[in-house]
C-alpha cells in the first residue's frame, strides 16, 4: 500500500477526519465552506473542492473546541431554513 493521497475529495476528507475522530459529513464540509469556516479547500478544473490531508488535519485540531461536529451533523442543508 502506498503513501496516502495529498489531495482528498470532500468525502475522503469526511471520512480521513472521521477516522481520526472528528466526526463529520462531507454535508457539513460544504456548508463550513460556503460559510468560510471550514479547512481551507481549493477547487479542481471541474469545480469541486480538493483538501490538502496536512492542511486539513491541521484544521481540524486547531478548531476542535471551537467547531462543533456533533452539531454539524444536523444541520440544515444549505438553502433550507430551519424552524
């Protein structure tokens, strides 16, 4: 098995956060993004979003205390109001 990718898929980057214990969803990424409170990103040819693995583990431990990914999992979708 070779080394692991540096560039991750908004899904590879949920799931390499939530392998290491930060649980998240590739949903929540996207809303963290279009909010700009999310791990830095930058975007392929076709327009989705591509995380740097250092930058994004970076990240996240950075802002474990100030980001709450239990409550990331319930948020709204983007574009749909809550009650």
């Amino acid at each position: 098995m070779g080394a692991p990718e540096k560039w991750l898929t908004r899904k590879e980057a949920a799931n390499c956060l939530t392998e290491l214990g930060y649980r998240i969803t590739p949903r929540a990424l996207e809303t963290l993004a279009y909010r700009r409170k999310g791990p830095p990103y930058r975007l392929n040819p076709l327009g989705r979003a591509l995380y740097e693995r250092e930058k994004l583990v970076g990240w996240a431990r950075r802002n474990s205390m100030d980001v709450d990914f239990g409550a990331l999992r319930e948020m709204a979708p983007l574009g749909q109001r809550t009650p």
